[in-house]
C-alpha cells in the first residue's frame, strides 16, 4: 500500500513538472543561443571562421554531387522521353518506368539539395554588421554543418537502402507484368547500382565536422527537445530531434 502511494505521489510531482516545463524553455537551441549572447566578439570571430573554413572546404563535393546528379536525372528524363516517342510495345513500358524513377530522382533532389553546395555564401559577412547579425550568422553556419552532419549519416540508414530497393523492385515488377523480362532485370539492377552511387557519392565527412566543432566550442544550436512525461513508476525522459 505504502508503495503504491509513493508511486502515486511520484506520477502526480511528474505530471506537475511536465505542466510547468512542457517542451518549451529547454530546447538545444535556446541552451545555445544563451550561451552565444555571453560571447566575447573575438570568441564569435574564431567560430565563424572556422565554420567558414569548413563551409568553403565542402562546396566543391557537395556542389558536384547535386548539380551532377541533377543533370543525370534530368538527362536520363529528356534521353528517355525522346525514346518513347519513337519506340513502341514492349520499349515504351521500360522507358516509361526510367523517365518515373528519374522523376523521383530529380525531385528528391530539388526539394532536399546537399546544405553545402553553396559553400559559406549563407554566412558571409556583411558590411556594418551588428553584433546580432553576427550571431545569426553563426547560427547559420551551425544549422548547415548540423544538416551536412544529418545527410553524412544516410548511408548508413538501413531506410535508404530499403527505399533504394522498393522502388526498383516496383519498377521491374511494372516492366516483367507489361513488357520484356530482360528489360525488367537490367532496369531493376541497374537502377539499384545507381541509387546507391548517388548514396556514397555524397559527401560523408559531415558528422566528423560537427564532432570536431563541437569538441572545439561545444554543442552546436540544434532543433533538439526534451520534456519529461509521467509513469506509474515516476517519470520518464522523452527526447525529440
């Protein structure tokens, strides 16, 4: 009986935290930004330079990996939409199955494009700029070597390797039910490999800039949250991010 009382007195002191601080005043984020407005202006100085040596250090990769994958998606489209126009039967089925897969393609790539690709432009300096501006400035920087961190970490997502082959696999079930059984095995093969080149082939180096960031000047802003939600055994941490 005593136990179960504890355990309740637990859940209602947890259920009061929760009603104080909900998810709000103890964001990463706003952590950082209280830290950022205790910064000398030399202190600022040195992290923007750093974040816009490594900014500038990943735009060449980060611009060829999108603008070439770009063009492929977009050549593989006109190449195939050509094709089709003069092919028939069986052809058409196959050319229609790569002008979709390249639809995907190019669309991933133009509402998700590398953060990088752009080198430091984001964060270049203006002139007579305030202390506030700087620091916003610096927020920007560390919300692109955060994201180029976050899209370093997608080769090794089991999901993107999973969606890589659902949508062949789609693909080539398309051309075996409607067009030529050869054509469905080399698109679906051929279009696995190409998936997973536009995978690796960006740049990777993303986390380890964070981490050495980091371990330099302390956690980055990020869009981390955390609230703690009530049990019957007390409470429990729940994070977002």
């Amino acid at each position: 009986m005593a136990q179960a009382r504890a355990r309740g007195v637990a859940a209602l002191l947890a259920v009061l935290v929760v009603s104080a601080v909900g998810w709000g005043p103890a964001t990463a984020q706003e952590a950082a930004g209280e830290a950022l407005s205790d910064l000398s202006s030399s202190g600022l100085d040195a992290r923007l330079e750093t974040l816009t040596d490594r900014l500038k250090r990943r735009k060449t990769h980060a611009a060829v990996w999108q603008y070439g994958w770009t063009g492929i998606f977009v050549g593989s489209i006109a190449f195939r939409s050509a094709q089709m126009a003069t092919d028939d039967g069986d052809d058409r089925v196959t050319h229609g199955v790569s002008i979709a897969k390249s639809g995907l393609g190019l669309t991933r790539m133009l509402i998700a494009p590398h953060p990088l690709r752009k080198g430091a432009a984001p964060i270049r300096p203006q002139p007579d700029e305030s202390r506030e501006e700087k620091v916003a400035r610096l927020r920007r920087g560390e919300a692109l070597l955060a994201e180029s961190a976050k899209r370093s970490r997608e080769p090794y997502q089991l999901s993107q390797h999973l969606g890589i082959l659902g949508v062949n696999l789609a693909g080539g079930a398309v051309i075996l039910a409607f067009g030529d059984d050869d054509d469905a095995a080399f698109s679906t093969i051929s279009g696995i490999i190409g998936g997973e080149l536009r995978l690796w082939s960006q740049p990777l180096q993303g986390a380890s800039d964070l981490a050495a960031y980091e371990r330099e000047y302390g956690e980055a802003a990020s869009d981390i949250q955390w609230r703690i939600l009530p049990t019957w055994r007390g409470a429990v941490l729940e994070v977002r991010y």
